[in-house]
C-alpha cells in the first residue's frame, strides 16, 4: 500500500512533494522515450519506491495526495494511473522541484470541486 | 565408507599448475578436500552485489512505515531521513532498517550492506545521531 497522487495534482504540478520525499525515484513525471506523454500533466508515486513514510501528504498545497486505502472514490482510478510508474519505470524521471507560489484557500476548494464532479 | 559414496558421486576432471598438482597428490583424500574447498568458494558470494558481478547502489532497501507500524514522519523528520538515504547510497547500502524509538519521539536506524551493518543511529527531531559500531 502506497500513497497515490490524485487528478487533484494535475495542471498544478507543485512539487513541495519531491522537496521532503526521502525516496529519489518516489514521485516522477513522465517523460517518454519516444514521443509526447500520453499521461495527464501531473507527478505521480511509484508505488514499488514509496515507503509510506507519508511525509509527502501533508506538504500538497492542493490536497492531491492521499493514503491508497483513503482514496476518494471519486479519484479512483488514479491509483492505476499511478501505479503505471512503477510498471514502466523506464518512462519516468525523478521530478524536479519548481517553486511555485503557493494556491489560496479558494483556488485550492475551486481546483477540488472541478474534478469531484 | 567414504569410498561407497564415491560411486554416488561425478567425476569432473580439470587442469592446474604443476605445482598445485603435486600439492594435491600429496593429500590423503583428494576429493573430499577439492569438493570442500569449491563448496566453501562458491558460498562466498560478494555482499555489494550478492554474487551477481553487478552492483546495484541505487537500490536501497528502507523500511516500509506501514509494515514496520512506524508513526508518521513529519517535514524534519522526513529531511533527516532524506540525507540517510542518501548517505547510504553513497556507501552502496543494501537496506536501511527504521524502528520506532521506544521512550521518545524518532527512529532508530541501522545501515546494512548485505549481512555487514555499517552504521546505527537515531533520527529525532532536526538532528541524526551516528553510534560507533
């Protein structure tokens, strides 16, 4: 069981995440070897290389990660998503980290009800 | 009977240098010493890459926090462990085993590279503590 990074991510792309993960290979982008990704922009948690140590949850700006048991189900499917990281790693990079100014509280609630629905 | 279990056994034939040759000859049971001696050799296997001639120093095995029942690693926390990792991939660990300290906040660690403890420790707070091993 592993934490997965939910749809909430996408677009938004903060990657305070990355900054404390203690696992290199953890969070990834997708960057293909041929071509563009098919893969919505956004990080995801290689589930072979999290270690559950959760640090990563609580540092999202955008509330996009959540334990694997904890999933909403609403964003089901992005455990999949996530776990095709660690099915194809080779099409995946450690994510770099970006700062980005940090969301207000509105933007976050705005960006959580256009994907609840 | 050692010379019953001879027949159950297979002959292998292979060449050496004179010298170890006349060695050989000079022991009183030749086969049992060469069987041990390649035994003892090939249970020798590198602890760095498990007998496999290939390191693999960017796998470093840590402790799953759910499996081990550790408690949540907070933002210090998590920025120790980070440099730990990091640390032991720098001295090609295998594993990085994390235990939940007993009477105070923070882990205890061990740093192993196959069966070889290289370091132990504890991580609390902002700070990582090294112990002699």
């Amino acid at each position: 069981m592993a934490y997965v990074i939910t749809r909430l991510c996408r677009d938004c792309v903060d990657t305070s995440c990355v900054s404390v993960c203690p696992e290199p290979e953890c969070i990834v982008e997708h960057r293909p070897l041929e071509g563009v990704s098919a893969l919505p922009n956004q990080l995801f948690i290689n589930p072979d290389q999290c270690i559950c140590c959760s640090a990563c949850q609580p540092e999202c700006p955008w509330e996009a990660i959540f334990d694997e048991d904890e999933v909403p189900a609403a964003f089901a499917a992005d455990i999949t998503l996530n776990a095709i990281s660690g099915m194809r790693p080779e099409e995946f990079v450690q994510a770099g980290i970006h700062t980005k100014p940090a969301p207000s509280a509105d933007e976050v609630e705005a960006n959580k009800r256009r994907w609840q629905t | 009977m050692y010379s019953k279990m001879l027949y159950m056994k297979t002959r292998v034939t292979f060449r050496v240098a004179k010298d170890l040759a006349r060695s050989l000859r000079d022991l009183p049971n030749q086969t049992a010493f060469v069987e041990g001696a390649l035994r003892s050799a090939l249970g020798k296997t590198c602890p760095t890459c498990d007998g496999s001639g290939r390191t693999q120093w960017m796998t470093v095995a840590v402790s799953d926090f759910k499996e081990a029942k550790l408690p949540r690693l907070d933002r210090d926390g998590a920025v120790q462990l980070k440099s730990l990792v990091r640390l032991a991939r720098e001295l090609a660990a295998s594993k990085l085993d994390l235990a939940a300290r007993r009477h105070s906040p923070g882990f205890e660690f061990s740093l192993h590279r196959g069966r070889e403890v290289l370091l132990r420790g504890s991580l609390a707070g902002n700070s990582t503590t090294f112990r002699p091993n």
